[in-house]
C-alpha cells in the first residue's frame, strides 16, 4: 500500500462530483455482504436438519465467514493499489456471487464452512474497495450524499436479515438465503464493468506479509474469542476464550510495535493525525459496538424475556429498521442544519437515553410505547451513523484515501463483532448477578441490566465527540453544493 510522505502539501478531494449510479451500485453489494453476515442465523435449524447436523453447529459457517471478512479487509488496500480498483472490485463480486451459489449446493457443513470462507474473500474485497471506488470519484462537497447511500445496508441489513432469513427458511428453502445473490451479483457485475473506471497506477511496495499474518492473525483470534462468549445458546468455554483472546493481544501487540520499523506496514497509521479521523474512528468504534448489541439483544428479550413468539418479536424489530428508513431523506439536510459535531453527540446522547428507557420496560409495558422507543432508536441510529461515516473522511487527502478507507474498514469489522459479543457478555454478567443477589426475579430483569450497561457505555462518544471534535469539523462536507 503506497504510504503518503508526512511533508507533502496538503490536498483535498476533488473529484467530479457524486457518480450516484456508482454509489448505488457500491451500496447494494455492501447490503449484500452486511445480509450474509447473520441472515443464516434464524434459519438455522432448517438448514442443520437437511444436513444432518445440529442447529448451534450452524454457527460455524457464520463465524467462518466473519472471521475471513476481518482477515482479509486490511489486505484489500494494497490489492486495489497493486490491481487497480476496477480489476478487484470485478473480481470480489464474482467469487462473492459464484461462492453463494455453491454454498446453497453444499452438501454437508464442513463444505459449507469451506464455501463461506471463499465468499468471505469475495466479501473483504468488495466492501472497502466499492467504497473507496465511491470516494476517490467524490468531491468533498458531494460527500455527505455519497456517504448517505453507502450508510444504509449497515443500518438495514441486520435488522432484516432475521427476518429474511426465517422466512425463506419457513416458506421457500433455506437454498434461497444464497441463491438470491445470484440475479444481484450478476447486475452488479455488469453495472461495475460500465461504472467503474481506473486512474493512474500508482508504484506499489511489496505486500508487508508479517504484518498480514500479524494482523490477520490477531483478527482472527480476536474474533473467534468473541464468538465463544456470543455463541448463542451453548456454554462459554473460557479456557479456550481466555487463550484466543491473549493470542490475539499478543499478536496485536506485536503488529503494533513492527510498524515503527517497517517501510510500508500493512495497515498506515498516517490517517490517525487526521483529528476528526482519529477521533471519530475512536468514538465511533464503540458507538457502532453499542448500537450493533442492540438488534442482537432486543428479539432475545421479547422472547426469552417476555415470553413472546418468534413472529410476534419479529414484527416489533421492524419498528427500529422503520425509523432507519423514515429519517434517512432528513439526515443530510439535519447535518448541514446544525453541523457534524452537534448531530454526532447528540445523535449519540439520545441513543444512550432510549437505551436507558428501555432498561425500564417490562412484559407489562404498553406495547405503543415499545414501538415508539425502537422507532426513536432506528432514527438516532441512522442519523449517527450518517454522522459518523460522513465525517471521518471529511479531511483526508486524496493520498490518503486508501489507507484511511483500509484502516476505518478494519475498525468498523472489529466493532462490528464486538457488539453481539459485548451484547452476551452483559447479558451473561448481569445473569450472573441477579443469579446471588435477586434470585427470583422474572426472565426480563437480566435484559434491563444489559440495556442499561449499554446506555452507560454510550457517554464515552459523547464525550470524545463533545470533547474531540471542533465546533466547525467538516464543514466544508456539510456546507455541501
């Protein structure tokens, strides 16, 4: 991956404009691997059953393709500076939508397993790369429209995928899960081939292979612990936690203290000088960890805790992917009116206190009031997240594009897999708690502690936004035409 010397003049992006056919296109792949992140997970049990396996071994084929997701994202960088972005972006949609199309043919879960981690490949390059084709062909003015396409499958995908999932597995065949990929990849293959162009090659390094094994290494590990705290309904094994989880630090920190000493380190650390890059990547690594806990813990609640059916939690969910959708168009015309800083904090405040009223309903609750608080949750959830998404790259150079694209996707993938795993841990704690101290209280008193744990870690954005960020940050992105 080229590196940008710390002593060149300074630049801005200014591309044509927004390409929105090529926003487009870059958001519904985005929806498609943000979809096969989790949208298996309901239809478990149907495909466990036509494979002659058990429904929690089908979590395996969720965390093979998570996994290969982080591993191979911090590479993707260096591949479209080597490759040129058009050859790799081609080349992510084809393996993504071919491998989909044989993991709906898999004959047992070993193969599956196998055919996730190929489409998991696909997967890693085609989401960082389509964004980075969007930004390099976006000026700084048009960035917040382009931003606003590339937000949604993030918001959307795992709030439908339970949905989806269930019912394809219920009323069609679980096949269809991956076999709807195939009429999306192939449009979306023919739209890149029209779409996306390629600017000058510019002189690459050699890829820094330590620090990929390092790196991929502490990922994977990273991930794989998380997924033993967050495996559903079998018990933690801690050994094995405790140990990936150190193997993952001890990798970390050993890809941390090599990059001072390598030319071209895998992942460039230059974006972090950037204040509202680094300050928004910090913050909005644990905001994108809270509110992903979220679509994991409410179904859980409902039902576990309320005693309600599968459909009946499903119908509720809709309400938080509802206030995504109805407040998207006001997003940008919210962030010009009042500036990233103010829509960033309070966006994130306002998330902390629906948190923190969820943490006092009850099976008692009226029903309205719960709809109310999911949709306010959808709302400050979408209009965050454009926040976020929007500012990060508001003053980063055109150098510097792909380093910082690379490195932001990376964090967004580990906080991606923290939430669910952070969602069971406070779970579990707050099980274990009530377990000494208030033995019989009813199923739902855990979810109020989880959700109320959720609203108190939502302070720490608040206040590196409030504290971090300068009054007037990114305001020429928000000024816009």
């Amino acid at each position: 991956m080229t590196s940008a010397r710390p002593d060149a003049p300074e630049e801005s992006a200014v591309g044509p404009g927004l390409n929105r056919p090529l926003a487009v296109l870059a958001a519904i792949t985005f929806f498609m691997e943000n979809l096969d992140g989790t949208i298996i997970a309901t239809a478990a049990p149907a495909i466990a059953d036509d494979l002659g396996t058990q429904a929690v071994a089908i979590n395996a084929a969720m965390t093979s393709y998570l996994v290969t997701l982080a591993v191979g994202i911090p590479v993707s960088g260096w591949l479209t500076d080597r490759f040129g972005a058009r050859r790799i972006f081609l080349l992510a949609i084809a393996i993504f939508t071919v491998s989909s199309v044989f993991c709906a043919m898999s004959p047992n879960l070993a193969v599956l397993c196998l055919l996730r981690i190929v489409q998991g490949i696909g997967g890693s390059m085609m989401v960082p790369v389509g964004r980075l084709v969007v930004l390099r062909n976006t000026s700084k003015r048009d960035l917040l429209a382009a931003t606003a396409y590339l937000t949604w499958p993030a918001l959307l995908a795992p709030v439908i995928a339970p949905t989806l999932g269930g019912w394809l597995a219920s009323y069609a065949s679980w096949h269809w899960i991956f076999l709807i990929n195939l009429p999306i990849g192939i449009g979306c293959f023919v739209a890149a081939l029209v779409l996306v162009t390629d600017g000058p090659a510019p002189r690459v390094p050699k890829l820094d292979w330590i620090g990929f094994v390092l790196c991929g290494g502490c990922l994977a590990a990273l991930l794989l612990g998380l997924e033993q705290i967050g495996g559903g309904d079998r018990s933690t094994n801690w050994p094995l936690t405790t140990v990936l989880l150190a193997l993952s630090v001890a990798l970390g920190v050993a890809f941390w203290m090599g990059i001072r000493h390598r030319e071209h380190p895998l992942l460039d650390l230059g974006a972090m000088r950037v204040p509202t890059f680094r300050v928004v990547n910090a913050s909005g690594m644990v905001y994108r960890l809270v509110i992903s806990a979220a679509p994991f813990l409410l179904p859980l609640m409902f039902q576990l805790g309320y005693g309600w059916s599968a459909a009946r939690a499903g119908v509720l969910v809709m309400a938080l992917f509802a206030g995504n959708v109805l407040i998207k168009p006001a997003t940008s015309p919210l962030i010009r009116r009042f500036g990233f800083k103010r829509i960033v904090v309070g966006s994130s405040l306002c998330g902390g206190l629906v948190f923190a009223a969820c943490a006092l309903l009850t099976p008692e609750s009226p029903v309205w009031l719960i709809v109310v608080l999911l949709f306010a949750s959808g709302v400050f959830r979408s209009i965050g997240f454009s926040g976020y998404n929007s500012l990060q790259f508001a003053d980063i150079p055109v150098r510097q594009m792909s380093e910082a694209n690379t490195l932001s996707s990376t964090i967004g993938q580990i906080a991606a897999g923290l939430g669910v795993a952070f969602g069971a841990l406070a779970l579990r704690g707050a099980e274990g708690i009530l377990a000494v101290t208030h033995p019989h209280v009813g199923p739902d008193a855990p979810f109020r502690i989880a959700f109320a744990i959720l609203a108190v870690i939502m302070i720490y954005p608040v206040l590196e936004g409030g504290l971090g960020l300068h009054r007037r940050a990114g305001q020429e992105v928000a000024a816009g035409r």
